[in-house]
C-alpha cells in the first residue's frame, strides 16, 4: 500500500473509500453499535456537538420540511388549476348559451373580463357575413393588422408597444401589458385569420413576453371555432 498521505487520505485510504466502505457494509455500524454514540458532529443549527443518531434526526427533519414544502406548492397549483378550469368552464357555457350569433363578441368580452379578472379586452373580425356590418367588432382593421394577426403562430404577450390593435381597448394610455389572440377557422397557421382577441392590463408583468401561452392558446381556440358562426356559409 502506498505511504502518500494529506488531508485527504491517510496511507492512500481516501475518504471516499471510507464512504464506500460504510456505504457497502452495513452490518459496520451493527458490529460497533457504541460509533453511533460516540462520533460527535458539527450541528447545522449552531457550534454545539451532536451525535450521529441527532446529526441523522436533523437531516431527516431538514428532508420532511423539504417535502412538506413541495407539497403544500403542489396543493396550491392543483387549486389554481381547478380554478381555472371552472372559469374556463363557465367562459365556455357563456358562449353555449348564446343563441344570437351577433352577441357573441360582446358576451365573450364580458366573460373574460369577468372570470378571469381582465381589467381590458377587446374582439375585432373581418370576413364576417355582412349582416354584422356596423358591429363595433367589424369596425376596420389595418392591413398590417390583418397581416400581424396572420402571422402569429402563437399568442403575442409583451409591454405595449402602442400596437394599432391596443386602441380596441376602452382606455388604451392606460395598457402596459398586452396578449393578442388570432383567431382561426382552424388550428393551423395556414387557415389565416378572421380576427383577433386582444387583452389589456396596466400591470406590466401581466402578460410578460415570457409566460406560457398554452391556456391563451386554448381560450383561442374556443373563441375562434364559437365565432365562425358570424362567417359566410360556403
């Protein structure tokens, strides 16, 4: 066996071989039971000394906290995401229960902004059957509108950069945060778009360039496939 010592070894036997030792014979601490009470540590906790069985109690307790941590954070998604979906249920049966195809946008306005706490919110469409003509929802879009609308692959979240499509709002000076929602006669980017879903906040981080869109994603979908109503039949 080699003479090389240091502070990590003593004659070539590392501290990691100690650990796998112990680690792989667990019938050590069996053999010399009297160790457990006699090896004193550091407590975590402050500079007293403590024995291996209380180092090990700490530890344990230190994981339990930890998990009860998660836990308690897992309860509390899964009730965010039961809320959720009971205001996603009742935005739905608002659109069901509308029998006028021409009240939609506007029922649909006011249950946003109710269920989900939306200080603004705003639909305009285009390509819809001329019997809607003088609608505030029909009133006219840009091009550029239209094309931005068309391009968009997903819901937009940002600050408002005063985008054409934030003066929908009822009090546009006052939006800092903006989500613009196509909307689709289909679920792909090549079926267009016929209008768009436009949400308001003064709140900066409401809608942060960075936040998931996947439920915007879905209150886009439903909106659009209720407000293909309003579309020429083919």
């Amino acid at each position: 066996m080699s003479s090389n010592t240091g502070t990590d070894g003593v004659q070539g036997i590392t501290e990691a071989d100690i650990a796998n030792y112990l680690a792989n014979t667990p019938g050590f601490f069996e053999r010399h039971a009297e160790l457990l009470g006699a090896v004193q540590l550091t407590s975590p906790h402050g500079q007293r000394a403590v024995s291996l069985q209380e180092r090990q109690m700490e530890m344990l307790r230190e994981r339990i906290k930890g998990l009860e941590l998660k836990i308690v954070e897992m309860i509390r998604h899964s009730q965010e995401n039961v809320a959720i979906a009971d205001r996603l249920q009742r935005y739905i049966r608002t659109i069901l229960l509308t029998g006028e195809a021409g009240e939609l946008p506007g029922r649909m306005v006011a249950s946003l902004k109710h269920e989900f706490l939306i200080p603004q919110a705003a639909i305009r469409l285009w390509g819809i059957d001329a019997e809607h003509n003088g609608a505030v929802y029909t009133e006219p879009a840009s091009d550029d509108v239209k094309s931005f609308a068309a391009s968009l692959t997903q819901p937009y979240c940002g600050v408002n950069a005063g985008f054409e499509a934030g003066e929908w709002l009822d009090d546009p000076a006052t939006v800092m945060s903006m989500a613009m929602i196509p909307l689709r006669q289909g679920a792909g980017e090549k079926d267009g778009a016929f209008g768009l879903l436009v949400l308001g906040s003064p709140d900066p981080t409401r809608y942060a360039a960075d936040m998931g869109t996947e439920f915007l994603m879905r209150i886009g979908e439903v909106s659009s496939a209720a407000l293909t109503r309003l579309r020429p039949r083919p």
